[in-house]
C-alpha cells in the first residue's frame, strides 16, 4: 500500500514506523528538515520537505497514485486543506485527518465528500484524555482499553505480593469466581512474553493482561491486585489541550487541582475549568506541591509538553507522598527506563493514539487496534465474514485455528442482530478452545509482538470466491 504522511511529529513519525515496518511504501512531507532527516536515518521511506497544504508539494510526495493519506500535522487547517486537495485534483481514495478543534466535531457536514473530503477524522488528544479517564477509574490498572462498542476491556494489572491469585496457577481465577468467565491472554514476566496455560503460575510483579466483559473487570482486577481506595483527588500538571480536556471531563466527579505555569492561560482555565482549582505555578516547585497537600492526592498527573519536566514533576509528586504518579512521556527510552520503577505508569501519547489510525490502515476488517507495552504488542479486533468455504476461521473452533505463535484469542463479541452490536446487543464470549466461529464475529487476539501482524491478517482475510 503507497501511504502519503503530511506531519512527520509524534504522530506522525510514530505511525510512519508501525506501517514502514509492514512492508508499505511510505512518503512523509513536513517543513522540519531536521525532523525528515531523522525519520530517514532510522527508516525505510522517502521524504518530502515543504508545505502540506500545497498542490505541488503533494504531487512531489506521490499523492497523485496514493491509496491513503494521513494527514496529521499540527494544523487542523492544513490537514482540512490536504484532504480536499487529495479528493478534488488526485482521487486518493481514502483520507484521514487529524483535528485537535473540537469545533469541526459539531459540524460533521464539513467533513463530507462536498466539503472537506474527510473520510475519517481524528483527535489524539480526546483519545489520550478518554485512556488517562479510564486509568484514573481504575487506578491499579496500566491499561484498560475497549473493544466491540465498550462490552470488553481488555485489562493490564500488576500482580502484587498479596494477591489472592498470587502464587496460584490460572486455573485458579476460575475458582475463585465460577460466574465470572475471563481469560489471561499474556503474562509478561521481568518483560519476557509468556503464554500462559492453565498451569502457569501467577507471582508477583508478573504484568498480565486479561479480557472480560467491561462490567466484570472490576472483581477480576480485586483478584490480582489489592484494591485501592476510590479515586477522590486527582493533581494535573499542565493545562494544555490534553489537561484541560481531563480536568473538564473529571472535575464533576472528583477534586481536581491543575497547576499551569503560564499566568495568562492559568486566568483563561480558571475562567472555564469552574469545578476545578486552577494555581498558577511550577509543577516541579517542591514548595508549591507541598503547600497543596500533594500527599493526599491519590493520583498525581503531569501532562505538559515537556518530558522532563513531566518526569520531574511526577518523581518529586511521588517523594512527596502521592499515591500514584504518571507521566505523559513522548521519547520511548525514557519510557520504558522509567516505567514501574520510579513512576506508576509512564504514557506515550503516540502510542496510545496511534491504534485508531492502525484499524483504518489493516487489511481485512479491523474494528480496532489497541498497542500495548508502549508499541511492543498489539491487540485487534476482526470483524469475521464469509462462509466455512471462503474462510479460513468460520465453522472452526477456536482450538483447530493456525494462528501464530505466542497469538491468542481472547473473546469473541456475537451480535443478537444482523446490522449492530450496539445498545447493548452484543453477547460476550470468553473464547475456549471449543468456542465455534462464526458469521460477523468480533474476534479479539492479542498479539506479543507487533511482527505478527501480517499473519495473523492473512488467517483473517477472506477468500476471492467471497467477493
């Protein structure tokens, strides 16, 4: 597939790598020749240096015989402006488009095929507050993403000493809650993948992930974890896009305080942000921290633009007494360097944004992709069609599938109707190796290692004979 990349920033560069590494051809253009130098020194691809939104730098980026465009520069004007480009003098068939305003999201007629062109539109940044939303109602996960319309999550918790399935075998979680149905998909053990079996052994420090119906996760997490107390006061360091977004999306349920250092946006947010108490400071000021009661805080946030600053300030949040501590953090090295030693859970912004672009860009029928373990590991979620004669899963059980090594099926979502799974509709299977496949399953694997992506797609795909 020829993919034309407007914006080579976190975004950008990110999702260059994750489909340069599927054997695409990749053209990136930005106005950064630093930035384009970088991503060709590390990366098989082929760079263009000029405005995104003009005609000829797009003809020279090969958009004239591209299949898709991601356009996800920090301009929502020029990703508007690309797209329309796109469609009107090039017939890219499909356009994506990254906009931070939450305006164009009231008017979706902009986005049309007789205005912008937009075939799908994202916002990272609601994308990271939904996800940081979701880490701060259950605080003892690393990860709780969705699938199949919200009716599965798929949970990442770390074992404790304590635990009451610590030191047991898997089989055990079923025991324990016999009319709950779950099942681990992964054990990461000192960051070794391993499959886990129903004779494994849970210990502690073990990261596991499991799928459940979205309405058990919380039990299950009670089983592999001691439970925190509630979440009542939450700290956000940083009130750009991202922390003004989660201390409007949380303020009516919890006491948010958010420390901005620029005096003029602190005024701007305290205007606005009328649940929350805006300070006007340096998140990294011990005094400051200390004179807000930063130890009664039960998660502490820091969420600006700057990695530094945000792992300082979430490590002096952390000696000062926080219960937990997360860090948005956008170079990898620091991130996994960081990560479960110094600091709860340290986020890459891309990473966590980058899944929504990923199930526009897989062959066959993807719902979602969720990356995990910061990029090293995937989750996705297919939609299954066709017949037993033109595919290679329908009519088969789950233990008959010749899926790769170390791959997993962790549920499967049957809709009670034909056309949705929504409103609730979808029956949630926790899949065993007798679960039989059907017509328009969503079927959920977790995958150890973003390398198997492509097999797994092709036991996917349907044959020609459907078409």
């Amino acid at each position: 597939m020829k993919i034309v990349i407007l914006g080579a920033g976190q975004v950008g560069s990110s999702v260059a790598e994750r489909l340069v590494s599927e054997a695409n051809e990749i053209n990136v253009v930005d106005l950064d020749a630093r930035r384009l130098q970088q991503l060709q020194e590390r990366l098989d691809l082929r760079t263009v240096l000029g405005n995104a939104a003009l005609p000829s730098v797009l003809r020279e980026a090969g958009l004239k015989d591209a299949d898709l465009l991601i356009a996800v520069t920090q301009s929502d004007q020029t990703n508007l402006c690309a797209c329309r480009i796109a469609a009107s003098l090039f017939k890219v068939p499909t356009k994506i488009a990254r906009l931070r305003s939450g305006d164009y999201a009231r008017y979706p007629e902009l986005l049309d095929d007789t205005n912008f062109c937009v075939d799908f539109s994202i916002c990272p940044e609601q994308i990271i507050t939904d996800y940081l939303s979701k880490l701060i109602e259950f605080p003892e996960a690393l990860q709780v993403l969705e699938f199949a319309d919200g009716l599965v999550s798929l949970v990442a918790v770390r074992a404790v000493e304590g635990g009451p399935m610590v030191g047991r075998p898997v089989s055990d979680l079923r025991k324990h809650m016999p009319h709950i149905d779950a099942r681990i998909a992964a054990i990461y053990r000192r960051d070794q993948p391993i499959t886990p079996t129903g004779t494994t052994p849970i210990r502690a420090g073990d990261e596991i992930f499991y799928l459940a119906a979205t309405r058990d996760i919380r039990r299950i997490l009670n089983e592999l974890h001691h439970r925190d107390r509630p979440t009542r006061r939450i700290m956000i360091a940083g009130g750009g896009n991202i922390g003004s977004r989660l201390a409007t999306a949380t303020q009516n349920r919890y006491q948010v305080k958010l420390i901005e250092i620029e005096e003029a946006r602190a005024k701007d947010l305290g205007a606005t942000l009328t649940g929350s108490l805006v300070l006007c400071g340096d998140a990294t000021d011990e005094n400051l921290l200390s004179a807000e009661n930063i130890e009664d805080m039960d998660v502490f946030m820091a969420l600006t633009n700057d990695d530094e600053n945000n792992i300082m300030a979430a490590l002096l949040a952390k000696s000062l007494g926080a219960r937990r501590v997360l860090a948005l953090i956008n170079r990898r090295a620091y991130a996994d360097l960081l990560q479960a030693d110094r600091l709860d859970i340290a986020i890459s912004p891309a990473q966590i944004s980058i899944g929504t672009l990923l199930a526009r860009v897989r062959r066959g029928d993807v719902a979602a992709v969720h990356s995990l373990r910061r990029g090293a590991a995937e989750a996705l979620e297919f939609v299954v069609h066709g017949d037993s004669s033109t595919s290679k899963v329908i009519g088969r059980r789950v233990g008959e599938l010749e899926l790769p090594k170390g791959v997993s099926i962790g549920a499967i979502v049957r809709a009670a109707s034909q056309d949705s799974l929504g409103g609730g509709q979808g029956r949630v299977l926790i899949a065993h190796d007798d679960t039989l496949i059907e017509p328009e399953d969503h079927v959920i694997l977790f995958l150890p290692s973003k390398d198997l992506v492509q097999q797994v797609e092709r036991c996917f795909q349907v044959g020609l004979a459907y078409f």
